[in-house]
C-alpha cells in the first residue's frame, strides 16, 4: 500500500511542538473526544470502509484544536469482545506509527496532532488515516475479517455517543475488578525473558499480572489468541491445591517445565516457600524487612536506597535470574491493586516502607486497606531503627498484630 | 577424558597475581591465558567467519632472501604463501595496535603511580561497580586500587613478546593461527585500554558515574586566537593535564588558549571542559599550518612525523613530551627552564622535554611570549584567489590523493571566484598534504583551503567513561522486549570518504531508537554537522546509554568502555560468572548481544587491533571503503556456511540456517550501503519475535530508503515465524515468502556454540 | 606486463604480474563474446559520474544489454536501476561478490556455474583495486577486466589512465557497437 507518509516504529515518541502542528484533535482544549474499538457481527461491518462524519482535516483551519471520536468495528469469527479493548489500545500504537501523526492516551482523554510537515507530504485527510488504521489492524490480526474506521469530527454527534462509549469503559473495568482466579478454568504464562533467564515463567492470572507489567490477564488471553505458537500461552489452572497461597496443579505443571526442572512448585500469593521467579524485567521488587516482620517494596526508578541502605540494582541482582528467592519477588507496579495482593502473607496490610512516589500513587487502596498513613517512605526515615520506631509510633496493625491472615 | 593435572608453578604464580584466594567469583578455565587457550574458540569462529584476503602487495619483503614474488600459489623462501604473509601483517598490525595503548597504559600508570602511590583505590561512582570488565574477564583479576594494574599489564607485555616471536622469519605457517594470534593480541588491547582509562579516570578524576558530561566546543571558531594558543598532538594525557594543572596553579588559565587535535583533545576535555577541541586527526595538519599554534606539544600516536619542520614552517614553537617520538631534538629534560625559553623564543629551536612539569611551564612561558610576534589572521577570498591562479589543472593532486577526489578542480573553481566546491572538498579531505607536496605550480593548497574550512562552532559531549551499571540494568527489558532494537558503537579514524558520514548515520539511527555510543575520531566527526535547529547529535539525543542515545565514552582507549558493555550485559542482566571465562563471555555475546561496530575511517593499527579485538569479543564491525586496504576481513558466505548452534535448553544441535551475525568484519563502500547493513547485523539468533519484527522494521524501511524499494534479497533468512514480521510489512512479506516457499522454523531460546566444536568449556557454564 | 602507473597513487603495483593493457574497442568486446559467463558488476561510481551529461550508469547498462550480461549492482546501485526498470542479478558489495568468485564450486549469480570474466565498472578504484587482489590471488579459474577510466593493475584486462573523457567516451561508446554487432 501506497501512503504519503512513512510508516513505522521509529516515528512512535516523535512528539509535536505547538508550531509544528498542522491540527489537533482532542486533548484538554476540546470537551468531546473518545476512540472505542467494537466487536459487530459481519452484516454490519463494510469491510476496509472509511467514513468521516464531519469535516475533514483538509477543510479545518490550520493551528485550530477540534473534537474527534474514532470508531473501529470489526468482525470475525474468531473474535471476542474481551478482545475489544486490546484491540482499541492498538489505535495508540498505529497512529503513533505514522510520521507526523502523534496520539496520547486513550478513551476519552485521546489527544492528536498532525504535523506541518505530513500535511504538506499530503496526509491532508482522515480517508488516509482511516486506510492505514484499516492496513495495519489486518495484517497484524488475520482474525480481522472484515473492519471499518469511522472519524466523526461533528461535535454534536460525538456528544450523543459519548454516554454509551462511557458505560462500555465501565463495563469493562467492572469485569476486570471482579473478575478472579475462581471464575476463570485458563491461566496464562509467559516465557519471553527466557533469553536473559532461562529458568523464568510468568504465571498470569485475573489477580496477578506479569512481573514486567506489560500483561494482564485479558492481554495474554488476545495474545495467545492472535499468536497461538507464541511465548504466552493458555494452560489449564488444574486443582486448586492452596486458595490463600494460590498454588495451582497447572501452573505447577508449567513452571516444572517451562524452568527446566529447577523447581515445580510456585505460590502466586506469597513471598515465602515457593514464591513466583523473576528474570530481570520487572519494575518493582516486594521485599521482606526482618527487623519488623513486614514487607516493603522498591521501584525501579527510585534512585534512593531502602531502610536497609541497598538500592534497587543491589536487590535487582539477587531477584533476578529465574531463581525462587524467599521474601524478594519482582512484580509489576498494578500488583498493589490486586485483590490477592500477597495475601497468604497479609497483602496491603502487611506494608510498612514504599518510596512516596508509589505511596502517592496507590494511595487509594493504601486507604482502603487502613495503612496509608501507617507507611513510611524516605522521607520518614532513613534506617531500619528508625523505621522500627516510625512504625510504633503511628501504630501500624501489622506491628500491633491486628491483622489477621485470611483463612 | 581430561586428566586430573596437578597444578604447576606458572598456574600457582598466576593464581598468585589475580589473588586466587579472593572469592568475588569461582576462578574460570582461563585465567590470563596465552596463545594456545583461547585457540580453539577463534578456530570456531574462522570456520564460519573466513579471513577474506585482499593482498595490499604482491611480494614478501621481510628478510634480506626477498623480495620474493607471492603470486599464483609461489611461495616464498621461506616457505610462505601469499595467505598467511597477509596473515602476518594483519598480526602485525595488531601487535602494533595493542603496544600502542600497552605502552600508554604502562606510561599513565607509571605516572599516577607516581603521584598518588600504589594503594589508590581505585573508583570508578556510584553506579559502577563492575569497575574493569576487561580485566576481568580476561585475566580473572578484580583490581582495586592503581597498584593492582601493574599485574595486568605486565601479563599484556609478556604476551606481546610471544606474539611478536611468532612473525619472525619462518614461523608460523598457518593463516589461521596467525589470525588466532592476531585475535589473542587485540583481546589484550582492549585489557590495555581498560588499565589506561581507568588509571586515567580514577588518577586525573574525570567523569565517571555520569551521563551528562559538560558540552565542550569544537572547531576552528572554537579556539580563541587572540590570546597565546597551546596546541595538544597526540593522546597521553599526561602532558595535556599536567599543562592545565600549571596554567592553573599559576592563574594563566584564563590568559592561555588550550586546544587539542586527536585523542589528546578528548582526555583534556575530560579534565577541563575549557579546553577546547579543534578537530580529528584529518585536520591536523591545517591546523599547524596555520600557524594558529604558537606552541605544539606532542605525545604519541597518529602525529605528522614531520611536525617539526611544519611548526618552523609556520613560526610555531614545538616541545615533544614522550620518547615515542623523539624527532632527532636535543633532550632538554635536565636543562634550565630560562635556558630552553630563550633557545626556543629568539632562535627558534624546537626540543625534547620528557618531563610533564618541565614541558608545561616551558609551554606556558613560550606561547606567552611568542604570541605577540605573529600574525594570525585566515586568508580572505581575495587572496585565496589569487593564489589559486597558479593552477594548471594537471591533475597530479588527484592521482596522488588517498580520498580519490580532484582538489584541482575546487582550486580552479576558487580562481574564478567560486568557493562552492572547495568548501564540499574540505569534507572530503583526509588531511595529508600529498597533493601540496606534489603540485608543479607548488600552489598553497592548504592555505587556500583555509577560505573553505569552517569557522563554525560544534558542541560535543565530553567523553564519560564507562557505562554505568546501572543503565546497563535498564536496558536488558527493552533489548529483550526489542523496543531497543540494538546498540551502534561508531569508532575509528578519521580516514572517510566524507566527514558528514558518520554524524549522518548516528542521527539516523538514534532516530530509529538505537543506542548509540561513540569514541575518538568518530566522536568528534560525529559532532561536526548541525541540523536544521542548529544542532549537533549531541545536542539534539540525550546522552544516557538508552534508547536514542548517543554517548561519547571518550578517547581510543576508552573503546575499552565499549567492549566492557557487552560483558556487562553478560553479567548484569544474565548473571553470567566474567572470572576468567572469556569463552563463555564471547560466546553469548555473539550468540545474543545485538551490538555492531562501525569504524567508518579506520586508518591506524590500533583501529585495527581494536576491530579484531571487538570480533574475538563476538561483535561484528562494519568498515568503510578504505579499510579493503588492511588486507583482511572476516565473511561468512550466508547460506553455504555452518550456522548450527547447540541449544543449551534442549541440549541439542539445532541447525539455524540464520547467518546472524553475517559477518565478523565487513566493509561497505557507501554511507547508504552501511545504513542498510548495520540493523542486518543486529540481528541475533535469541531474538523474542518483538525484538526481531523491530529489527526486521529497520532493515526493511532502510532497503526500500536507499535500494529503491521492495525487500531485501536475503530477509526470508531472518523470519522464523510469521511472529517476527514487522507489522508495517507484514502483508507484502507474507505475500514474497508464499513465492518464494518459505518455511517457518522453531526460534532457539538459548544459543550457544558451546557444544558444537571441541572445547573444555561445559555447556552447563551459558546457563547460570 | 607494462609496468603503467595507475591513475591513483595509492594503486601502485608493488609486484611483477601486471594487467594487460588494451585500448582497442574490438579486442575488449571479442574477450567478452568469448567468454562463457560473464559478469558485470557495477558500483556506485556510475550514479555520479557523467559523460556528456549522460551518466555511466547508462552505459554499463548498455552494454549489459547488448552482450547479455548478468549484473551484480554493489552498493546502494540497485536503487538507481530499480528507477531504470532494470532488476539486478545479485545485490552482493563489491567484497561479498569476489568472496564468492573465488570458490571455484560457486554456481554464479544465475546457478548456471561460476563465471570466467568478471568485469568491474564503477567501484570506488581502491575498494576496486583491493577487490580485483583477491581474484588475481585466489581465484586463478577466473579473468577480471575493468572499464573504468583507470589502469588497474590487479585486472587481467584494463584500460589506460584516459587522459581526456571524450577518449573514454568513444571507447564505450565503440564498445557498445561492437557488442551490438556480434549479437
């Protein structure tokens, strides 16, 4: 296929200067904006369709920032509606591939802008968008049988749809809060680190997401999907041997042999006897405080040290390579949102030291749980004897033995 | 099989010298080994990356029986045949390569030991704690203060005797050990750039443990010829630090210009970010010429062995610091300061002055008096014009000229008035001065070049040593996951076919998001072009080892920084043991380190020792067209040749048929050319389908860029599965590898060549 | 066995086994017509240089056309032909086309078998001069010829240092005819 611009990789994280754009879209000077990608069934999809709604980049005053909503809707046999969001994030992907086009965020918060420069390449209409959106969503997923892009750029018909995109987020976002270990019969795991730590396997579960944050539960079921000999795939979870620990028959099956036999049993939901490996990916590492008896837990961007005095790339060498490390698990970041948050150890509750960044930014579940105000981070202090004293002093539960172990 | 050996006095003495007993890693199977130990992983390496022999000279004229013709298959009267004479050269050059920076390591080390005594512990910041991964991998020894390299570098000038031994007169008959040798001489010109860097980072306290390095100025504007000028030759720092500390000490630092021209201008400006730099090695000889300098030091390496008569050429005083280069001057060491002032000031005689101290204040009070006396303006057009009026368009200039181009025709346009052209030659000059040298007309061809040379500025990152561990960390996710789709180090001299080159290819890839590092010529030439915001790649990309990066590690022997990365890679991310397990090291680095090197203007014996030093290491280098002229290259013949690997998962030998990397040293004739080849090999065999579709994206999108379209000859080598095909092209290669009946195979986790060739290493020991 | 300087210095022979020189048109097209497989490999010279405003790259093309000959386009060349409409035979670089030349067993860019006489045209003339080393060393089952203005002593058949263009122009161009003519 034939476009004006360039495509590819290497134009994702150009970003574009206020002089340099030729229009906008969305971002936080326009009210009505959104992008929803929609599973329909076959009679209703004219497939590689463009539709604009509106009026086209060509006929918009040049430097102006107006509303947009992007429509995708696909159809396929063997296509999902849990798909729909793994589908709708790759708009993100594409736009950003195109030289001159740039998109931030997602669903109602989108944001674009077109340079100068491509306009006067002549990607001067949202057709040829809507063509290299309609490219790329078929050659990466053959699954898409049939798929058309409709941009409204109508203010008034973006507001009536609006309400109904909203209460799809939500649904989605109720799903994936409730959705747990139970409800599900397929686990996920990953092996893609294998190159760097050839022992290492992510278990990946509704409750527990990859130690590199980049999938959940939900990414690794379209992935496996779309790429079926791929490094993620689905295995059944088998018996629940342990619902507090989280151990599975299945993914101990996995992990024995994903780890070339180094070890055959993994709790998903506790730092301590067979916790979950890591190979050197992951952003944050949970550790254990002897001095206190609770667990911590240390970023990779965080350029500080712990209470014990020992920064990240210290604590990252010992977690890494595929070994199990009693009370020091790499994990993602969202693991803190997760229901079963290390639960057979305490979870939340058991927290007494995170950086403030991470505090600040999971501060609604810290909340939640009672102990926001009962953690310390740099800034409280800066040894374990003053940790020790901090936590006296607010009374954190743990320390006051006022949590209790569920089961 | 093997035999339970007792421990002889060699293996206890060396046991001894890297401090056996300190347990920081179990000791490896070769600690500071000689010539036979790491043969039998160079023999691996040769059987799929054959020596390419392009003979510079048809004869052999070593020994007083020659000379002795080579061609169809004769031998010499020793038996040689044309294979294994080139063979000998190349080991040659690599032995020269390696005394080079041995015998700077040896110096510096002599110097600060000197200075701060033995026991300074030697640090290199708080992000680096594996301070000297060349050393230890190679040699097993963890040093820790200054007195500890001495061990190392004395195990470096033992190898080199043996070395050398062996390109006597009727020696070794074989090529490939000849290269064997010439890879086991450039493995340890690597350890002899760590010593000397990190004596020098840990003795003079430059940067280290930093990214952001000052910005130095770069150029001819950037030097400041109204006040007295000392120009550095050469890359032994200390001189050039010695000569800042006095000007310093006696608050003329202000009142002095320092510039430098080559490696030495890089070390100074790691010492002080005033210092300026004038240019690579290519414009060295202007720059004298333009009598700019009013006093030349000299260290070592790479300097105009004429550089006295071209500084009384152009009423310039000169002061050789090192007894490398000694030109035939009388050895004013132990003489009076006045006295040498005097001799220098009013009869205008140049010397030696092997002390730093000595040198410096000399330096310091001749520049300050001489200045005054000379005229030092650039030529205007008008007088370039007239000047260029004498051509007569013989072209004898261009026969001569080692870039191939015709400087003739530039000075004919400036006769007319024209300086167009000659302001595009000025990017292509290498700086020689043969074309002078050679005209009928004894036209001032330099002199007029003076109108075309650029009196811009450039910024330059000063160079910042090693890379941190800590980067290293952050990068392992994003090379694994392929959002880095490799790293490019751009090293070498300053003998390209055009100057912009390799600023031109690193904008172009930090684009692309790969991580660039840089150091010496390259460095600097890197820096030489602005973009349209007026900036150059180190303004414009960030100076931290990561995606788009472009760092600047420092001079030549901070190379050493470079080949320390892929170990460090080794270690940090995969927890390889370094301890002397070089084998090993090498082996994962070539199986799975995406790194290519490219010396676009390799020129010196070093650039070659470094080169081949970086092969041995399993890093792939790609040279420019003038390097055909170093006799020998290291090609695979892609398909034909053996690309099994043992997968240590499975333990079995799985046939790949994935020539990844190609080729071990290459040379490309065009700038475009190499863009096209340098994401190809990138390319490794445990690449996650992410990583390779990245790969794969670059290597397309350059193809179609510069060859016109369509896809390369050679991708459906490269596509295991559908997986690794780059979304954007997805559809047009599925289409081609339909025709061509492509079919998909099984991607290999973990590659080793451990397992395929004899060897004591244990397959065990890739997997930690 | 003239013992001719070539036009760059740095080409000089240092040895006694020279190229022969030939400055008559026929003879050059009468070697090619003989020859059994030829191959013409071009370099990115010809995308620059030009005679009478007519680049080189033309002419090679020309006479690839009129004695049939297979190309191997070195360098980013393929790009100028893929605008000339004309697909290349390989897309080897200049070092990669004789590494496979020398291999007696190579079976050619056409899988037709080796080839007997390698023509050079267009490469940079030390990369050019270093290239023809390694066929005049190791590859004794082949002949090298060169068309470039250039002596180049490596060559079995080389043409002389030009001194005018109009000369090399009318060698081309007689060339050209000759091979036409023998078609």
């Amino acid at each position: 296929m034939e476009f004006h611009i360039d495509l590819g990789p290497q134009y994702e994280g150009e970003s574009i200067r206020k002089e340099d754009f030729y229009v906008e879209f969305g971002g936080s000077a326009v009210k009505y904006k959104f992008e929803r990608a929609t599973l329909k069934s076959p009679e209703e999809v004219e497939h590689e369709k463009v539709e604009i709604i509106g009026s086209d980049i060509k006929d918009l005053e040049e430097g102006g920032s107006y509303p947009l909503a992007i429509l995708i809707d696909v159809a396929g046999e063997e296509l999902e509606p849990d798909m729909e969001p793994v589908i709708e994030r790759r708009i993100h992907m594409y736009s950003n591939y195109v030289e001159g086009l740039w998109h931030m965020a997602q669903r109602n918060d989108i944001w674009l802008r077109l340079s100068k420069n491509s306009f006067k390449k002549g990607l001067n209409s949202l057709r040829e968008v809507g063509e290299i959106y309609n490219f790329l969503f078929t050659s990466e997923i053959p699954q898409i049988e049939k798929i058309q892009t409709t941009f409204i750029t109508d203010e008034k018909r973006i507001e009536e749809l609006l309400p109904s995109a909203l209460e799809v987020y939500e649904a989605r976002d109720a799903r994936a809060r409730e959705l747990k270990d139970e409800d599900v019969d397929e686990f996920y795991y990953c092996v893609l680190c294998q190159s760097f730590a050839p022992t290492h396997c992510c278990i990946v579960t509704p409750s527990r997401l990859a130690n590199c944050g980049a999938m959940n539960w939900f990414d690794c079921k379209a992935a496996y999907k779309l790429d079926p000999e791929g490094p993620i795939a689905g295995f059944p979870k088998g018996e629940c041997l342990d619902p507090l620990k989280g151990e599975f028959s299945g993914a101990n099956k996995i992990v024995a042999e994903k780890s070339l036999g180094n070890y055959d049993r993994v709790y998903l939901h506790s730092a301590f006897e067979h916790p979950h490996t890591s190979c050197g990916c992951f952003q944050a590492i949970c550790f254990y405080i002897p001095e206190v008896d609770a667990f911590g837990i240390i970023h990779r961007d965080y350029g500080g040290v712990t209470p014990a005095g020992l920064k990240f790339s210290t604590m990252a060498g010992d977690t890494s390579g595929g070994k199990q490390v009693e009370g020091s698990c790499g994990m993602a970041l969202e693991l803190l949102r997760s229901a079963k948050f290390f639960q057979a150890d305490g979870g939340r509750k058991r927290l007494v030291w995170l950086p403030k960044e991470i505090k600040e930014r999971y501060k609604e579940f810290l909340e939640a749980d009672g102990v926001y105000d009962k953690i310390a981070t740099e800034e409280d202090v800066s040894n374990t004897d003053e940790l020790v004293e901090f936590l006296e002093k607010v009374g954190h539960p743990w320390i006051k033995g006022e949590v209790e172990l569920p089961g | 099989m093997a035999e339970v050996k007792a421990i002889t006095r060699k293996e206890e003495e060396v046991r001894q010298l890297i401090k056996a007993e300190i347990p920081w890693e179990p000791v490896g199977p070769t600690p500071m080994p000689e010539i036979p130990d790491l043969r039998s992983w160079d023999m691996r390496l040769l059987k799929t990356y054959k020596p390419w022999y392009a003979p510079f000279c048809d004869l052999c004229c070593l020994c007083t029986y020659g000379k002795c013709d080579l061609t169809e298959n004769r031998r010499g009267a020793c038996g040689l045949d044309i294979a294994t004479q080139q063979a000998r050269i190349i080991l040659l050059a690599c032995l020269m390569g390696c005394s080079a920076h041995a015998g700077h390591a040896g110096h510096i080390l002599e110097f600060l030991i000197e200075r701060h005594g033995p026991d300074k512990k030697i640090d290199m910041g708080t992000f680096i704690e594996l301070e000297a991964p060349n050393i230890r991998t190679v040699t097993g020894l963890k040093p820790e203060t200054l007195g500890d390299l001495k061990a190392v570098i004395e195990y470096v000038y033992k190898e080199i005797t043996h070395l050398l031994d062996s390109t006597h007169m009727g020696q070794e008959g074989s090529y490939l050990d000849y290269e064997s040798k010439a890879l086991h001489a450039s493995m340890l010109d690597h350890v002899g750039m760590e010593v000397a860097d990190i004596a020098q980072i840990v003795g003079f306290n430059y940067p280290t443990s930093v990214a952001e390095t000052p910005m130095i100025e770069m150029g001819w504007g950037a030097v400041d010829k109204s006040k007295p000028v000392i120009l550095l030759v050469g890359h032994n720092p200390a001189t050039s630090c010695t000569l800042i500390d006095y000007l310093r000490d006696n608050d003329l630092y202000d009142k002095v210009e320092v510039c430098g021209i080559c490696c030495t201008a890089l070390e100074t400006t790691r010492y002080s970010d005033r210092a300026k730099i004038v240019g690579p090695l290519s414009r060295q000889l202007f720059f004298v010429r333009t009598g700019i300098a009013d006093v030349i030091l000299t260290d070592e390496q790479c300097i105009r062995t004429d550089i006295p008569i071209e500084a009384s050429k152009a009423g310039s005083a000169l002061i050789a610091t090192l007894d490398k280069a000694m030109y035939g001057l009388e050895d004013a060491t132990d003489w009076d300061t006045e006295e040498i002032v005097k001799q220098m000031v009013e009869d205008k005689k140049h010397f030696a002055i092997l002390d730093p101290e000595k040198a410096a204040e000399v330096a310091a009070k001749v520049a300050i008096k001489i200045a005054p006396q000379k005229r030092k303006e650039w030529i205007t057009e008008e007088e370039a014009t007239e000047l260029a009026k004498k051509c007569t368009n013989c072209d004898m200039c261009e026969r001569v000229c080692p870039n191939l181009f015709s400087i003739g025709d530039g000075i004919t346009e400036v006769a007319k008035g024209n300086f167009d052209l000659i302001k595009e030659q000025f990017n292509l000059c290498i700086g020689c001065g043969k074309c002078e040298e050679e005209c009928p007309k004894q036209v001032p061809i330099f002199k007029i070049m003076q109108v075309a040379a650029s009196k811009e500025t450039w910024k330059i990152r000063a160079g910042r040593g090693p890379i941190m561990d800590t980067e290293i960390r952050n990068v392992g996710a994003p090379l694994t996951l392929g959002t880095i789709p490799g790293v490019i180090a751009f090293v070498g001299c300053s003998n390209y076919p055009d100057i912009e080159d390799v600023a031109d290819m690193v904008d172009e890839f930090a684009r692309r998001k790969y991580i660039i590092v840089l150091s010496g010529c390259a460095a600097m030439v890197a820096g030489m072009k602005k973009d349209a915001d007026g900036k150059t790649v180190y303004e414009k990309y960030s100076p931290d080892f990561d995606a788009g990066g472009v760092v600047n590690v420092g001079s030549c022997v901070a190379n050493s920084h470079i080949s320390g990365a892929g170990i460090k890679i080794a270690n940090i991310f995969a927890s390889l043991p370094l301890r002397a397990n070089y084998e090993v090291i090498a082996d994962y680095i070539l199986n799975r380190v995406g790194a290519c090197g490219v010396a676009w203007g390799a020129m010196s014996q070093k650039a070659a020792s470094i080169g081949t030093g970086c092969n041995r290491l399993g890093i792939p280098v790609i040279l420019g067209p003038h390097s055909s002229k170093y006799r020998r290259l290291y090609l695979s013949r892609k398909e034909e040749d053996d690309w099994r690997v043992m997968d240590a998962r499975k333990r079995e030998i799985v046939d790949t048929g994935e020539p990844s990397p190609e080729h071990l040293a290459y040379v490309c004739e065009t700038k475009e050319k190499a863009m096209v080849t340098i994401p190809k090999l990138c390319i490794r065999k445990n690449d996650t389908p992410q990583g390779r579709s990245i790969k794969l994206n670059h290597y397309i999108s350059l193809y179609k860029k510069y060859m016109g379209g369509g896809l390369p000859e050679d991708l459906h080598l490269f596509v295991r599965r559908s997986a690794d095909i780059p979304l954007v092209y997805k559809k047009e290669v599925m289409a081609h590898l339909k025709e061509i009946d492509w079919q998909p195979k099984e991607p290999v986790g973990l590659p080793t060549l451990i397992g395929t060739y004899p060897t004591k290493v244990p397959i065990d020991a890739v997997i930690h | 066995m003239s013992a001719l300087i070539p036009f760059h210095r740095v080409n000089v022979l240092t040895g006694i086994k020279s190229a022969r020189l030939i400055e008559d048109a026929s003879e050059y097209a009468d070697l090619i017509q003989k020859a059994k497989r030829p191959l013409l490999v071009l370099g990115p010279r010809l995308l620059e240089w030009a005679l009478d405003g007519k680049l080189l790259i033309e002419y090679a093309l020309e006479i690839a056309k009129a004695a049939n000959i297979p190309i191997c386009a070195t360098a980013h060349v393929k790009g100028k032909l893929t605008e000339l409409g004309v697909k290349p035979d390989s897309v080897y670089d200049a070092v990669e086309i004789v590494n496979a030349l020398k291999d007696p067993d190579w079976k050619g860019v056409k899988r037709a078998g080796n080839h007997d006489l390698v023509i050079f045209f267009g490469i940079r003339s030390d990369l050019g001069e270093q290239s023809l080393s390694v066929l005049k060393h190791f590859a004794p089952h082949l002949k090298t010829m060169t068309l470039c203005k250039f002596y180049y002593p490596h060559a079995n058949y080389s043409l002389p240092n030009f001194r005018k263009d109009e000369q090399w122009k009318a060698f081309l161009e007689n060339l050209i005819d000759n091979l036409k003519k023998g078609e």
